[in-house]
C-alpha cells in the first residue's frame, strides 16, 4: 500500500490500510486485487462475511504505459454503501533513466498535456514543472548507474494553468521483469493532505541563474548521469535540449563517462570535455564543448555543466529549429 486516502503510505501491508477492517475483509480484498492483476479489469464483488454480513468490494486496475497493471485502487463498505469517486491516479514509467513514459492521466497531472495514448518526456522537462519535489537526491538515487535504489515515495507541487496549487504524490518502484529494469510510479492529487516541507533550494538556484549568451546551464546527478535541470534561453538554438534524447558519439561516450566517475569520487571537480551528438541518424554529428564543475557533496553528489555549441553547430530540431536535446547531456554525463 502506497497511499491510504489522501495520506502516503511507505509499501505498507494491505492489513494497515483503512478499507482492510478485520482479517475477514483483507482476504477480500486480496482476492479483488489478484483478479484485477491478471485480468486488467476492474473488479465490483459481494463477499458474504462470518455472521452473515454483505460486503462490497470494488478494485479498479490503474493501468501503466506499456499496457501492464501498476497499482490497483481498492474500496470496502457494506452492500448497500455508495462508494466514493475513485481517485485520479496516473502511470508512469522510466526504462531509459533520462525518458519518462506516461498514460495520459500521467501527463495531464505533471505536465498539463493532453493525449491520447502514452507520450514521453525528458525528466529536465518533466520536473521544469514543479516548484516544489520532494527528497530529490532520494528520487534521483533510483537511476544511480550503480546500486540503484529500488524504491521511492514523495509529494510534489506545481501550479497549473488556471492558477490553481495542487500537491500530487507520487511512488515508483523498480521491476527487473524480461531481464529489463523498469521504474514503474503512480501519481495522484492529494491537494488535501497536509503541506509539503521545505523544497530542495538547488533547483530553484539553477532557474534563475543569468546564462551567458550563446550558453546553456544544466544540474547533472553524477551517481545516476542524468540532467534533471536544464535552462537555455528559449530562442537560442539549444532550448530544445529540453524535450529531445540525442544520440552522443560512441567514441567519445567513454570519456564522458570518465568525467562523470572522477567528478562523482571527488578526484577532480571540474573538467573540461568535448562531444559529438546528433538528435536523429540522418543528422551530422555536432561537437560541443563543455565545462563541468561539482556543485554538491551530500548523498548524491550534483555537477554544474555550462555547454556550448563549437564553431559552426549545424542540427535539426523538431520542435525548435536549430540545435536541440537535453537527456543528451543525460547520457553524455
């Protein structure tokens, strides 16, 4: 159990969750959720308890992008009970650390988007929503390259569009299913929980710091290798680095790489390097200069890169024409 109404819950025992009164009704209720694992359809039963009593019990799939049930919503009352409206709970999923993969619920609540079926968006893109994101070195240890960790709860916050200031939660789990590992989450609104603590200032330092002219700014976890800030003025030719996952160079991935070991041990903490990406097979390879410098010592240790294009970047961006790509920089760490 990750969330009991409005109030998170750390993987609990289904035992401790309100809607589980008496062993009686937790065996029911498991029972509901193993059906509504295997068949991905929601699950309305009436059980008859010891003495005679009716319940009911509903259990609704929340259904993830790649079309497997990742949470299931659970409900208990008596047989004549109305239950309430179910909550709005999204889906999420990273199998590449710097490429978040959500159903439209998901998208709706992090990034206001509309859609259809599940879209991707880089994490620097998905977080540049949020003035607020709970234990964010414990959210960014999930992608460390080593020893990963497998769990994660918090709350965020963001205003939307209409003004209004929501507090979503949020909890992701790793899954090793077909050899593959895949962080699954699920991310609800729980505007009416009590308010979040204070907010990890570093991100909020990054936003609003000047960029030199023809400069893009971007916060590197070292233990994980991905940017999860990123801030280029939006007319300049590397603003798309925000929504794009270029392709870096397969000879210079390796010295990359290297910069990002010695920088995450505290054998150096600045170094200059050079690298070639392209956002698409069909594009040149552009070289790009960049200076790294380490920012953070606690748990999950942080690098400043201020990039830049060398002499003469040519690229094609989808969305904003010229140079373009941010998780770029997220593999490229």
């Amino acid at each position: 159990m990750v969330l009991d109404g409005v109030s998170p819950r750390a993987f609990a025992r289904l035992t401790r969750a309100s809607v589980a009164f008496g062993s009686a009704v937790t065996s029911r209720l498991e029972f509901a959720i193993k059906l509504c694992l295997r068949t991905g359809r929601e699950q309305d039963k009436f059980f008859t308890l010891p003495g005679d009593r009716v319940i009911r019990v509903l259990a609704n799939p929340v259904i993830g992008p790649s079309g497997k049930v990742h949470a299931v919503i659970v409900w208990s009352g008596g047989a004549s009970d109305e239950p309430p409206p179910p909550p709005i709970v999204g889906a999420i999923e990273w199998i590449n650390p710097g490429l978040v993969k959500a159903c439209p619920t998901a998208q709706f609540l992090l990034c206001e988007a509309h859609a259809e079926g599940p879209a991707e968006r880089t994490l620097p893109e998905m977080l540049s929503h949020f003035e607020y994101w709970d234990s964010h070195a414990a959210f960014l240890s999930l992608f460390n390259v080593e020893n990963p960790a497998d769990r994660w709860i918090g709350t965020a916050a963001k205003t939307f569009i209409d003004g209004a200031h929501r507090r979503l939660y949020l909890a992701a789990r790793a899954s090793d299913a077909d050899s593959t590992r895949t962080l699954r989450a699920i991310v609800c609104d729980i505007s009416d929980a009590p308010a979040p603590g204070v907010p990890d200032p570093c991100p909020s330092v990054i936003r609003h710091m000047p960029i030199p002219p023809g400069h893009a700014i971007g916060l590197v976890d070292l233990g994980a290798g991905v940017i999860h800030e990123w801030m280029a003025d939006p007319a300049s030719r590397m603003a798309g680095w925000l929504h794009h996952t270029p392709e870096i160079h397969p000879s210079d991935a390796p010295l990359i790489d290297a910069v990002r070991k010695a920088l995450l041990s505290g054998v150096r903490l600045t170094a200059d390097i050079k690298g070639r990406i392209r956002s698409a097979p069909e594009d040149e390879w552009i070289l790009l200069q960049a200076r790294w410098s380490r920012v953070s010592n606690g748990e999950q240790p942080q690098a400043l890169i201020d990039v830049m294009p060398a002499p003469d970047p040519r690229i094609g961006c989808r969305r904003v024409r010229s140079m373009s790509t941010p998780s770029l920089l997220g593999e490229m760490v």
